[in-house]
C-alpha cells in the first residue's frame, strides 16, 4: 500500500473514530423513568409480563420489541415480579418509589432470561 494511501485510511479512520464517539456521548440514555410510571420492554427473544402482588394485578403480555407501561400514582414502594410468558418461569423481582416512577427491560432468551432497570 501506497504511503499516501495508508494515510488518508488512517485519517478516514480516526475522523470516524471521533465522530462515532460524540455521537455516543450526547445520546444519552434511550429510555428514562417518568414519575407514577411502570415500562416493561421485553427486549430479549421472548414475551414478558410483570406481576404486582399487592395489588393482584399484571401487565399485559409484551411481546419481544414492544413496551407497555401502567400508571400508579402516590408515593411509597412496590413490588414488582417479572415472568416469561407461556412458562412462567420467574426471572426475578424488585421494589421502586412509586413517585420516582421505573422501566425494566427484559433480556436475553427463555431459558436464560435477565433484566435491567432504567
């Protein structure tokens, strides 16, 4: 390769380099909790569904590359249980301020389900 060739490769390279990670660094976060706010995504390769059980209620079903959201007012804490639909199988649980509102995405696949809060 040509010494001058290689040059404008590795400048191509670095200006790329450098606008890739602005571009990272002023996105920000993609989702964000809202007050009185409950979000499910399922973002993994399987449907979800939460349970609150103090309040024996559910989200609906959310289907992978889907979100729902419910809306609970007041302040104090809940429970929340995430589960994989159709198996039921528990991936796990946690409790949030109900006035600082939360989001969980569900991750990963049926047999080895996750999540992570936002």
């Amino acid at each position: 390769m040509k010494k001058t060739t290689w040059i404008r490769t590795m400048g191509t390279a670095a200006v790329s380099a450098a606008v890739a990670a602005t571009c990272l660094i002023t996105a920000g976060p993609a989702n964000a909790a809202t007050s009185g706010q409950f979000t499910l995504c399922s973002d993994g390769y399987f449907s979800s569904y939460a349970v609150f059980p103090y309040r024996h209620l559910s989200t609906k079903v959310v289907a992978p590359g889907t979100c729902s959201t419910l809306y609970f007012g007041g302040d104090g804490t809940e429970y929340v249980e995430l589960y994989v639909a159709g198996s039921g199988q528990g991936i796990g649980g946690f409790t949030y301020q109900r006035g600082a509102g939360t989001g969980v995405s569900t991750t990963g696949n049926a047999s080895s389900p996750g999540y992570y809060r936002w």
